[in-house]
C-alpha cells in the first residue's frame, strides 16, 4: 500500500459543526459527542480513532442519522455538498440515504440480511432509489462490475450470505455501499472482525475502490498502524472530543496533542515491547465531564490553566486543528519546558 | 434456496411412518388395559333400556366371536395391522353396520376444512398483530387496541365457545348454533351451500381463532423485537429502503421462520383444542366423532379417530418440514 498524498483537493464535501450526541439515561444523558466540528474534502480519506466509546462510530451514525435510541443529537449541523442533513424531512432523507451517505458498517457478518440473495440486496438499494429498473441484464452487469470493483467472482450473484466468507461479506459490503456513488462513504471498523492478511486485502480494496469512483471516505478504527497507511489525515477522539486532526505524516512524525502522542508512543511494536503510557483506568463520569480540557485528569501536562478554559481547537498548520492549551501563543514557553522534561522521564 | 434430496426424503417419510406404526400400537393396546370390554358395556346398556336381554350372554359370546376378541393378541394386532393398511378401520361396535372408515370419512373434511382456516387466520392475523406491536411506525391506536384483543388468549377454547355462542348465536341469532350446514340446504357445490357452510363455521372457527392468535402474536412481537437489533436493521434504514419494504422483506421475513417452527410443533395441541370447540357447537367432525366414541365405549371408533387424527397432525407436521428450507435459505434438506 502506498502512502497517499497530502495534497488533496480544497473543495469540502462534508462540513460538521458543533455536533452534540447524548445517550438519555436514568441517571442523566450521558455525553458520547461533544461539540466536534471537522471538514472532510472532496476525494479525502479520513480516518477516526481514538478509544472503545471515546464516540467515534457515534460520531458516524450521527452523520448519517442513524443514532439509536436512547441516544439523540442534542444540536450540530451536518452539511454534505451544501445540503443540511438535519433539516431534510422524513422522506428528503430516505431518498438523500446511500446517494449522499453511505455506510459500510462494522461487523459485516450478521450485516446482511440472511434471507435475501446477494444480488437482491445490492438490488433493492438502486431500485429504492433509482426506481424499478426495465433492464434485467443491464442491472445484472452493474452488480458484476461492482463485484468486479471489490474483487469478488461472479458466481456470489444467487449465492445467499451464510454461504460467503467474512473477508467476502465485507466485500459486498462495501460494493453495496459505493453502488449510487454516494459523495460520503464512512466505513465503521470495517476491517476490525477480519484476521490481518484478509484486514489488509480488504484495506487495500477500500482505498481503490474509493480512488476509482472518487468519493470521500471517512475510516473509523482504532487499528492506528492500518491506518496510517491508507487515510490522508487522522483524527483524534478523546471521550467525545475532537482533540487533533491532521495529515497522517505530521501526526505520525509529530503528533501535538498529549494524548496523541501517549497514543503513537503506545503502537505497539514487534520490534521492541512498550509500556502503554496513557494511565489506564477509569476516566471521568461521561454524564458529568470535568470542567476545562477533558483530558487533564490523565494528561501529564496539565496545569491551574486546563481546569479553568476549555481549550479550543487551534490552526496549527494546514488542515492541522489541535485542542491544547499548549499550542495558545502565550503558553509557548511552558510547552518547551514541558516536552523537555517528559523526553528526559 | 435449500436442495431436496431423495435420501432426506426417504429418511424423513421413514420416519413418518414410524410414527403412524407406534401410533397405530399404542392405540391398539391402551384400550385393552382398561378395565371392562365394550360388548358387555353395550349389552348391560341394552338390559338396562329394556330391562332385560334374553340370553345375555350367548349374545355377548356371540359378539366377541364375530370381533375376533377370543383370538390371542397378537392374531388381533396382526389382523388390526393388516387392515389399518387396506384403510380398514374395522366396524363401530355401538353403531354396528357402519364402518369406522366410513364414519370418519364423513367427519373429518369438516374438521380440515375448520383447523384449516381458523389455522390460516390466526396464523396470519397473530403475526400480523405481532409485527405491527412491533413496529416503530404502527399507530399508537393500533398498538393500544391489538393488546385489548389479547385478553382471550389465556381462557381456554371451550370457553370462549360458549361465550360466543352465546352471545352471537343465542342472544343476537346471527349465526346458527349447531351443526356444519342447515337442515334444509342440500349437499353440493352450490353458492347456497357454500354461505351456509361458512355462516356455520364462522363462530367455531372464532372460538379457536380468538384463544390463538394473542399466542402467536406475543411470539412474533418478541421475535420482531430481536430482529430489530439486527446489524442488517441499521444498514437497512441507512440504505435508505422504503419503511414499508424493510417491515416485509427484512423484519417479517426474518422473524417468521421460528413461528413456522412453532407451528409445526403445536399442531397436535391445537387438535385438542378443537376437539372440545366441535363439541360446544355440535360440529358433526372428527372432534364430535371421538367424544360420541368416548361416551359408547366404542373401542373400534376411538381406534379409528384417534388414529386418523394421528395421521392427519403428522402429515401436517411432514408437509412444513418439507417446505422449511423454501423459507430459510440457511436450512437444506441434503444429506448430512
């Protein structure tokens, strides 16, 4: 797999703000999004990571309004190609499905209906959409170049999904998510239920499936090494937080986060075994957030200032946004100090 | 689409009639462990009519002979095999001249004909009411008012055979009480005939459908209610499939193959259930048969219909074993 370029185009296709999910508890909502904001750009590839529930397939189902009860969107405004998803009524939004957003979801497995042939499946989303189509050939054509497209043989067409192989139901997963050429595709862990040679081809078909039709794809994982390899920016999520997005180089050779370097510092290695070095252990109650930076209970780093200002996400170079006190001009001085002594710990 | 083959077949119909053989042999013993024998029941029924009975019993003597009863068992087990497979049920011993073949034929198409619909209705209309309870766009009158319905379910058939008989055939006389067609009306494939038949049959097959299908909508909403869970559910509603659509060919299609399942298994308890609703109506099938049969000590008769019912339950069961892997792609009837 190569490495994909930073220069993308600056055209955005998928614009976020202030997007705001709750999970409705007994005791309280419990706050899985927290005000992220976050551009996706025409032919990107973005990947979101962070820790099992720091809210990033929350952050995807938001996107594509499928949050679950009792989860809900407490506020936000999702905007693809200058269409606001949260303003389309009922059926504006059935009919905006899979044409604007598609979703390839996590765990392909049970992800297909087990009574419908394979065809009928990838069928129904076009004649939901395009309506009933005359050509019976012409739609059987389609399907094989887009079985063509994910790698997968023909003969699957009648076959019904207990009688694929995972690697091949997440294929069809993701021929059926690119079927309308949507402008947004999001991949929630696709390849996380896969052993690593199938995780790896099946990687590697996103990405050219994606070059091929030229959609945007957004990749959520926690996988930080497969994804280094196939996304051309990484953001981080922290309990509900955006707290750095920025292209898969700066991050990987500088990550300026606290908690995306703890993050990159803990890939692990064959080469050598690392100690994790974000504190394990209970983080804060979701339902009551502590004031300030979310992370400065565990950030080594953190100071009178963290507790006090809720940082805000900081430009620090081209489609580079973090949320640290440290990089605020006027604390320039104590980010030198404090990366000094954490190098010499 | 699961395959058939011949060896599944072969296996599955030896099995079938393994069950009719055992059937067939329990029904053969159990009457002859009970205590009494129906020629002496019948003619101490006939002294007690008329008081006495010249030569009572060179009568009974004469009757054990000619229903071979003096032979050793196994000579009667053979002889009841052996004609349980020319479809010679033997005679009615309280009704002598008529065959129980013949009584039985006449009975049991009333019978299909009745479990079968009431069947098909409160089959469909249970899964109907369960899908809908289910559903997240079924209107909240709907929700409220399919439970209300469910409050027969837990009283027993018969009872709610009465009730309906009562009020709809004694107090308000829209239908008719008894019997599977009206005196007056002749026998035949006429439209005539065919209205009366269903007017009969209507509250009888109420009775059976009302104390149903609350079960079998229970049954399907909690089925519904997993499938909903269903990874394929969320990638459903993000493909963006008409509402309508994702409930029939997504949720009902998936949640009804347990259904069928348990269809299949409660055959055999619904025919209890039908039995008594036949009485309360005097329904003239199988139901009415094997209580009259009951009532006379018939032994011939209640061999006869408890082994036709036998047939018929594990016939029933036989067909939706065979048509399973038509509705579950996952089930296939090859060889394994």
């Amino acid at each position: 797999m190569e490495m994909q370029t930073e220069n993308g185009s600056e055209r955005v296709v998928l614009k976020v703000e202030k997007l705001r999910i709750h999970y409705a508890t007994p005791q309280g909502d419990v706050i899985a999004v927290s005000d992220i904001s976050f551009n996706l750009y025409e032919g990107e590839t973005l990947g979101l990571v962070g820790e099992s529930g720091c809210g990033k397939s929350t952050t995807a189902y938001g996107i594509l309004q499928l949050v679950q009860p009792p989860g809900y969107i407490v506020n936000g405004s999702i905007e693809v190609d200058g269409t606001e998803v949260l303003d389309l009524s009922e059926e504006e939004l059935r009919k905006f499905r899979w044409t604007g957003l598609s979703l390839i979801p996590q765990g392909a497995m049970n992800s297909l209906n087990p009574t419908m042939r394979v065809k009928d499946q990838i069928i129904d989303v076009i004649e939901s959409h395009e309506g009933k189509q005359e050509s019976k050939e012409a739609m059987r054509d389609r399907i094989y170049e887009l079985f063509q497209n994910v790698g997968l043989p023909n003969r699957i067409y009648n076959m019904y999904p207990h009688e694929l192989s995972g690697g091949m139901k997440q294929r069809v997963c993701i021929a059926m998510g690119v079927a309308l050429h949507p402008t947004v595709v999001i991949a929630d862990e696709a390849t996380s239920a896969l052993d690593v040679v199938v995780q790896r081809i099946v990687a590697q078909t996103l990405v050219k499936v994606k070059d091929e039709i030229g959609v945007s794809l957004i990749v959520i994982g926690h996988d930080m090494g497969l994804l280094a390899q196939i996304v051309d920016r990484i953001a981080v999520m922290y309990a509900g937080k955006m707290v750095e997005i920025a292209p898969v180089e700066n991050i990987y050779a500088e990550p300026l986060h606290p908690y995306t370097r703890l993050l990159i510092d803990s890939i692990p290695s064959i080469k050598e075994r690392k100690p994790l070095k974000i504190t394990e252990g209970i983080t804060h109650d979701p339902r009551n957030p502590p004031s300030g930076c979310i992370f400065r209970l565990r950030c080594p780093f953190a100071w009178e200032h963290c507790v006090e200002v809720e940082p805000e996400p900081i430009d620090a170079e081209h489609k580079h946004e973090v949320a640290c006190h440290l990089y605020d001009e006027r604390f320039e001085e104590r980010r030198a100090n404090a990366f000094a002594t954490f190098a010499n710990s | 689409m699961g395959a058939f083959s011949i060896n599944y077949l072969v296996r599955r119909l030896l099995v079938f009639f393994l069950t009719l053989w055992v059937a067939a042999t329990l029904i053969f013993i159990i009457p002859r462990l009970a205590p009494g024998d129906p020629i002496s029941a019948m003619v101490a029924r006939l002294s007690q009519q008329a008081g006495f009975v010249e030569n009572a019993d060179k009568i009974i003597e004469g009757w054990k002979e000619r229903f071979g009863l003096n032979d050793p068992v196994y000579v009667q087990y053979l002889r009841f095999m052996t004609g349980l497979l020319g479809g010679d049920l033997g005679y009615s011993m309280a009704r002598f001249p008529s065959t129980v073949t013949e009584l039985v034929g006449r009975a049991l198409p009333w019978t299909i004909g009745l479990v079968g619909i009431a069947t098909f209705i409160f089959f469909t209309v249970g899964n109907l009411c369960g899908a809908l309870l289910a559903w997240n766009r079924t209107p909240r009158m709907v929700k409220v008012l399919i439970p209300m319905s469910m409050i027969f379910t837990s009283i027993p058939p018969l009872l709610a055979g009465l009730l309906l008989s009562y009020i709809f055939a004694f107090l308000l006389k829209w239908f008719p009480q008894t019997y599977s067609y009206g005196f007056g009306v002749q026998p035949g494939l006429t439209l005539d005939f065919i209205a009366n038949v269903i007017h009969h049959g209507t509250l009888p097959a109420m009775a059976i459908v009302l104390v149903t299908f609350g079960y079998w909508a229970l049954g399907m909403r909690g089925m519904m209610v997993t499938i909903e869970g269903e990874d394929y559910m969320i990638l459903a509603q993000a493909k963006g499939l008409k509402p309508f659509y994702v409930l029939y060919r997504y949720m009902i299609r998936n949640a009804i193959l347990p259904q069928m399942t348990a269809l299949a298994v409660s055959i055999g308890t619904l025919v209890n259930g039908v039995v008594l609703v036949e009485v309360i109506f005097n329904y003239n099938g199988m139901g009415t048969l094997i209580v009259t049969a009951l009532r006379e000590q018939d032994f011939g008769l209640i061999q006869g219909t408890s082994f036709i019912l036998i047939v018929t339950s594990a016939f029933a069961v036989l067909i939706i074993d065979l048509c399973y892997p038509l509705i579950d792609p996952r089930i296939s009837l090859e060889g394994r």
